[in-house]
C-alpha cells in the first residue's frame, strides 16, 4: 500500500484519485487553498482535506505527493515536499515560465529525489510502436497541431497565470516531437489575438504559429490555436521516406502508400502513467518515463515557441541541455 497526499482538488487531481485508489494506493489527504474545493473532494473520498500544505503533510505523513496545480502555483508544493525528502508527480506544466522550474529541477538532481510528470501520452503502447517506425523512416518534416477550445477556468486567459495555449496545452505533442524526432535547436513562431472575437479574450494569443528545425535536420510546424467551441485536433504527424505516421492519443495510422492501417491504445495511459510511478515507489520499475529533468526539456521547448512569438525573433536551445538563447 502507498499512501499519497494529493495536493490540488480540480478535475486532473480527482482523476488520479480515482486511478490511484483502483491500483491499491490510498489517497490519504487532500489539500486545496480553496476550501471549498478541498471539501468537495475529501467529501466523495471520503478523506481529510486541508488549505495549508504543511499542516497536510504533518498530518497525513505520506510516502509520495502528487502535484496537481495550476501553472502559476508551482514552486513552493515542490520545495515544501523535497525539504522532507519524499517522492512527488508533478502534473504538467512545470509552470508559466522556466526559472521556476528549473530551480526545482537543479534541487531535485541535487537531493536525487524520485519524481514523475504528466506526461501520460509516453506511456501509449502505439507511441512505442511509432518510434521504431520512425527509426526506421527517419522523419524529416514534422507537423504537430493543438486546436480546440479554451479551458473554463479563470486563470488560463492570462499569460502570466497560464504560460498561454503553447505551454500550458500543447506541451503534450511538443513531448511526443523530442520522443519521436530528436531534441529542437532553432524555433520561429508568431502569435495573434483574434479583434473580431467577443468577451475578454484575456492575454492569452488567440493562436499561435511556429517552425522549428531539430538537431537531426528535420524540420517540422506546429500550430494551436483556442478559438474553437469543441476539441478538434491533438496530433503529430511524421512524414519519412515513402510512409506518413499519424498519431493521437487514440490511435497511431501508419500510412506507406500501399497501406493504412490503424493501430488503437492497449491501455488507457492515464492509468499506466499513475502505475508505473506506483512500480518506481515499489521497487519493481527503475525509473518513471518522464522524470522531473525530462519534462523540463519538453517545457523549454514549449516556452521556446512563446518566447519566439512574443519577442519576434529566433529562438536558439542548446541540445545538450534544452537551455535558450
């Protein structure tokens, strides 16, 4: 049994929750400055709920922490949970901008602290499928989409709350583009905001444009965009010698021009991503597929495509260690 300590009482939060419960960890607190909040989870769990972080941890004493916060709250959960030396899941993105998260980064490989992140698409078997694929093709043009809708909530028409559609959003087909093409080193990207669009649109671009070359030489686009009234498309598509790779989180298409064939997920990654980290805790997995150092390679890559939009200029991230200039 692994006793966690859930840190956030939103949607993403209450949806590991219920996966951690079903793989036989006990969620034995939650913790929301929103009290209400808070309530309303610890109500349907059954479980104490609190609004100050360091009073949940005296008082639950957990083995692990899972971090489930809006962009902007990021910073003090990590640093309050690696002062007592526990395990902790981060939910994406790391934050709004980088140095938050790369001042956890540095004190996370300084204490060796064991550590997962949301990035649950990693754990799709048709991901794994793709990638020998695409070993085999070497993709030279990637495209990469996020188009749908803005979330409900308040905070995320802010830039400076949110990171903006790019960072907080499209940070999972940024992910899949270092998994399947390589590490980016040279981004151009350009935003804009709707005038014609109704209500306050916030700060936050309307959608944004971006063209990246990777270390390997392949060159790819990507585009988001929150204008929409519904989810349209989350995708990556690689394009190699004579076959098209399609993927989404619902299935991967394998396209040579002969053939297509569709493969579907054996498992919702959701659920794997929650219990593999429960596999790391316990000794039977080495290593989560997305630890804390990992993500932040795919969050400079997200913030690397807001910097190039919001300044105008070329990005350049170094491919050893993902830092921009």
């Amino acid at each position: 049994m692994t006793r966690v300590l859930m840190v956030g009482a939103g949607g993403v939060a209450q949806r590991h929750i219920r996966v951690l419960t079903e793989l036989g960890a006990t969620v034995s607190g939650v913790i929301d400055p929103v009290e209400a909040a808070a309530n309303a989870v610890a109500t349907e769990w059954d479980i104490p709920c609190f609004t100050e972080l360091e009073r949940a941890l005296d008082a639950v004493e957990p083995e692990v922490v899972y971090i489930c916060v809006p962009p902007f709250a990021h910073g003090p959960p990590e640093r309050a949970v690696l002062e007592r030396g526990l395990p902790f899941f981060v939910e994406k993105p790391l934050g709004v901008g980088l140095e938050v998260a790369a001042d956890i980064a540095r004190e996370v490989e300084e204490s060796g602290a064991v550590t997962a992140t949301g990035y649950h698409w990693r754990c799709l078997d048709t991901v794994q499928r793709a990638q020998g694929i695409a070993a085999d093709i070497g993709p030279q043009l990637v495209n990469g989409a996020w188009l749908g809708k803005r979330p409900p909530v308040a905070w995320w028409a802010d830039v400076d709350r949110s990171g903006g559609q790019v960072v907080e959003q499209m940070t999972h087909v940024l992910d899949l583009a270092r998994v399947l093409v390589g590490e980016p080193v040279e981004v151009h990207a350009a935003g804009v905001r709707d005038p014609g669009a109704a209500g306050d649109r916030g700060t936050v671009d309307d959608a944004t444009a971006a063209v990246v070359r990777f270390e390997n030489g392949a060159v790819g686009t990507f585009a988001a965009t929150s204008l929409l009234s519904a989810q349209h498309l989350a995708s990556l598509d690689l394009f190699g010698t004579g076959t098209v790779l399609q993927l989404r989180e619902t299935e991967l298409v394998v396209d040579d021009g002969t053939s297509r064939v569709t493969h579907e997920p054996a498992e919702d990654p959701r659920t794997v991503v929650d219990r593999e980290f429960l596999e790391v805790l316990r000794g039977k997995r080495d290593a989560s597929r997305a630890p804390y150092a990992e993500a932040l390679r795919t969050h400079r890559f997200g913030c690397a495509i807001a910097t190039a939009a919001r300044e105008r200029r070329t990005v350049v991230l170094d491919p050893s260690t993902g830092r921009l200039t």
